[in-house]
C-alpha cells in the first residue's frame, strides 16, 4: 500500500486534490491532501515563506511515521515539494508531477518566469497590502480552466485564496531531484496552458517526457478518473 501525498498548486488547497484522493483510496492505497499554511480559506498571507511550506510537508509525513511515501505535486506544488524530497530520506518512494513546475535549486518561480511575466508578478506582490496575489475568474476562465462550463469555472474561482507573494519570491530549496534515487514520473493535460514553460520544459529537468492526460491546468478538478489512474499506473511500473 502506498501513501500518496499530495501537494496543490498555487491558490489552490488541499480541496483541490479530494476527487483524485478519494479514487486513490478506493483502489486501496492511503492519500492525503494536505492545504499548505496560508492557503487555508481566510488564511492571512502575510509573511508565509517558502522553507514554512516546506517544513509543513515534512512534519506531516514524520509526524505520522508515514513509510512508502509517494508525494504528488500540481502546478507550483513542485516547489515546496522539491525541498521536502529532500528531508524525507528512505520515506520517500517517488514523486509524481502534474502539471507541475520543477525548479531549479536557488532559483525562485518568479525568476523562473519570462521577463514580462516576471514583472508582472512583482508589481502585483509590490501593490498588494498584504504582498499576496489575488485570484480571479478571469485567470480561471482563461487560464486554469478554459473548458469548463461558467458556473463550475466560477465555483473554483471563489475557492481559490490569494497567493502569499513570497511563496512566489523565495528560491527553491533541496537538492535536484535527479539525484535522489527515487522513481519520477510527469503527468501533463493535453490542454494544459497555464505554465509558464511548456510542460515538456520542466520535464525535461528530471530527465522525463511526460505522460499525456486528458483535461486542461485542472484536471484534477475536471478528470479525476483519468488523473488517479495515470498516478497508480506510475505506481504499477515500479
């Protein structure tokens, strides 16, 4: 039996992740999905930084002595995800990406980004009184979930919490993946184009080509048959 622990995205809770989860769980594995702090609904964003992230994810696997570990990132999910590979040791059994950004150690997603996006999400942190970023339908319907019919593209909107902006700034942490010894796998939606890269950019960082799913950014959201399958077909390959 497998623990998958699984890591949301930007804006995005642990609520994000319950339709895979409870897919997870009935073919007879352990997941949880775990809401990282100030993502919580009504969470105060200020000062969250990026090591708080992922120390949370930590001390919950230790905390629980969880074994045989399987830790499942979406979208920035990948980079307290990052760190925390590397403190979990012989816990860790693999990572699964979905959609998800891989970062290079001491780089930070905002200087990860292209120029013009870079500087727009400085000036949004730089602007906002508690130096978060806001969500908004907008980026739901165009960017997260552009195939969706508007009412359920309005509910993920008024879910999502603003982003604590040094989530976004700090560099990441741990050690490149690569060198942990564990099996990596790389989910992507076939109508993914939320990234700020293509998904076969970050791909590439672990050294894989990705594994095609149906669905858009949130797949997760839209498929998740689909999207628990392709996880614990990664699972059966090992």
């Amino acid at each position: 039996m497998t623990t998958y622990v699984m890591i949301p995205g930007a804006w995005h809770g642990g609520w994000s992740w319950a339709p895979v989860a409870q897919r997870l769980r009935a073919a007879g594995h352990q997941a949880a999905t775990l809401t990282l702090p100030g993502l919580g609904d009504g969470d105060d964003p200020r000062d969250r930084r990026l090591s708080a992230a992922v120390d949370h994810i930590v001390r919950f696997v230790v905390d629980r002595d969880l074994r045989d570990v399987v830790l499942v990132a979406h979208s920035w999910g990948g980079y307290p995800v990052n760190g925390a590979a590397g403190q979990l040791g012989d816990r860790l059994a693999g990572i699964v990406y979905y959609g998800a950004q891989i970062p290079v150690t001491g780089r930070s997603l905002v200087d990860d980004n292209p120029a013009e996006a870079e500087a727009m999400l400085r000036g949004l942190i730089d602007s906002s009184p508690t130096r978060s970023i806001a969500p908004t339908l907008e980026f739901v319907q165009h960017i997260f979930m552009q195939d969706a019919a508007p009412e359920v593209q309005r509910l993920v909107a008024d879910l999502l919490t603003p982003m604590p902006g040094d989530y976004f700034l700090d560099p990441a942490e741990g050690p490149a993946v690569t060198t942990l010894g564990i099996p990596l796998h790389y989910l992507l939606g076939d109508e993914d184009h939320a990234p700020p890269h293509p998904g076969e950019v970050f791909a590439r960082r672990a050294g894989l080509t990705p594994i095609a799913v149906p669905g858009t950014h949130e797949g997760l959201l839209t498929h998740p048959e689909e999207i628990a399958k392709a996880i614990l077909a990664t699972n059966a390959a090992h």
